[in-house]
C-alpha cells in the first residue's frame, strides 16, 4: 500500500482532469497508480492523502470510524467563546446537525505561510484563528458551520487527518512525501484493498456502493470453444419447430388481399 501526504495551494482543483481556468492535481502528481482519499475545496488549503489503496477513501471520511480531520481557520472578527461553545455542540445547517466538533481560539501560528492572493485586509474589522476538527465531511462543511455562528471563514487550511501532522511533516504548498503506513496506528484496521467503484453508477438502498472496474482481457487469453454459450436465442437461430407461435381467438382468417399497385395483365 503506497500512501502519498500532499500539501494542496490555494486555487489548486482536487481533480487530474485539466481545467482550462485552474492548476489541477496533475500538475504537481504524476503516479498513475494514487488516487485521492478525500477533498480540499478551490480555496481551501493543507493535507490531502493519495492512495493506491481502494478501501482508504471510504475509512478517512467514514464518521463511524472517528478519523477527525483539523482545520486552522481565519474568521471574520473577534470570534467568542459563546460561537466556539456553538461549534461545540453542532450546529443546525441546511443538510442537518452537525457533529460535536473541538474548537478553540488560537493565534496566528509561526509556521503559516504566504497566501497568493493574501487575504484581503481590512483596518477596521480584526480577524482571529480557530482550530477545528471534525469527523464528518460535509460539502465546504467548515465554512458553513463558522458563518452559521457569526464568524466567516476567510483563509481554512487542513493541518492533520489523524495523526498525520502537515506541520510536521515540514510540507510547504505543492510538496508531496510519500509515508511509511506501519509507522501510524490510523492505518493499522484498514479494510481489504477493494476496486474503484464507477462514479457513474447510482448506489441503491441497502447496496454496497458503486459497481467494481472490470479489468480489460489481457492480450493471449482465448475463449474455451467447449464452453456453452449463456442466453436466448434469436429467431433467425432457431428451427421451425423452436419459433413461437402467434397466439390468436380462432376467428383470425388468412390474408386474400390482392397486393398493392396493379399487376401486368391489367395494363
């Protein structure tokens, strides 16, 4: 199992596919193999995890295992212990109640890097810091849960996922390290390595997710000519006695009309 930490920028897609408008993961990742196991927003920054491991993206973002993720977010004003108390204890949004969280008000921490662009300053609004974490991943979650406090999330930047520390692990935007799993006891009950489930394939009620990824036919593999082909029939692959027959009341006459257009003899 191959487990890549990456530190994702500020305006960096959390995607392989080329974007005409933005930088994408392909331009800082080049293992065919890696795939993500959990996003950053556009203008989120920090931790990001890379696998070849089909089974990590579920266990991370799992709320059941308990895998909290921290955020260092710059808010909008002087947040107070009465918003932080609100996190605390969830907070109401459009999709639900969110999870208790842990949050307190920190400083600016030394280590924090350079923003490009920085975020705007304004002299008479003051901003502060929070960490947060969490064990669920919502949809920009973080962001909607400061706001719904009072306290916009102007700058969010993911620091840890578990034990793995970003900080650390001394990543700078753009850096990637590949880690050793052993060496963390947050990968030690991973499930079995499974396939890629197909984004386009609808999960149903009491299924087990999406549909695996078939490997194509390796080149030499032959078809068995003694194994007996599945399935029905067509018509034109049946004998006389196999094709149905139509079902009528017993009142249907045989079909005496003359066909259409006029014949030679009566030119």
């Amino acid at each position: 199992m191959k487990i890549v930490v990456f530190n994702k920028p500020f305006d960096v897609l959390s995607q392989f596919r080329e974007d005409e408008a933005h930088l994408t993961l392909s331009h800082f990742i080049h293992d065919p193999d890696l795939r993500l196991a959990g996003r950053l927003d556009l203008d989120s920054e920090g931790l990001m995890f890379l696998t070849d491991h089909g089974g990590l993206n579920q266990y991370i973002t799992n709320p059941t295992n308990k895998k909290f993720k921290t955020y260092l977010a710059q808010v909008d004003g002087d947040v107070t212990e009465e918003a932080l108390e609100q996190l605390r204890k969830g907070v109401e949004l459009a999709d639900g109640m969110t999870l208790p969280a842990k949050a307190i008000k920190v400083d600016q921490p030394e280590w924090l890097w350079d923003r490009d662009p920085p975020v705007r300053f304004r002299a008479n609004i003051p901003t502060s810091w929070i960490e947060l974490q969490i064990c669920e991943g919502r949809n920009r979650q973080v962001r909607r849960m400061t706001a719904a406090v009072g306290f916009p999330t102007l700058r969010l930047i993911r620091t840890k996922i578990g034990a793995i520390d970003l900080v650390r692990l001394g990543l700078q935007p753009g850096e990637q390290k590949e880690i050793e799993p052993l060496l963390y006891p947050d990968f030690k009950d991973l499930p079995e390595d499974k396939p890629y489930r197909s984004r386009s394939y609808v999960k149903k009620p009491g299924g087990t997710g999406g549909k695996p990824m078939h490997q194509k036919k390796k080149e030499g593999d032959k078809k068995d000519p003694n194994k007996k082909k599945s399935g029905t029939k067509r018509i034109w692959q049946m004998d006389e006695s196999e094709k149905p027959r139509r079902k009528t009341n017993g009142t249907t006459r045989p079909n005496t009309k003359a066909p259409r257009g006029r014949s030679r003899n009566s030119r």
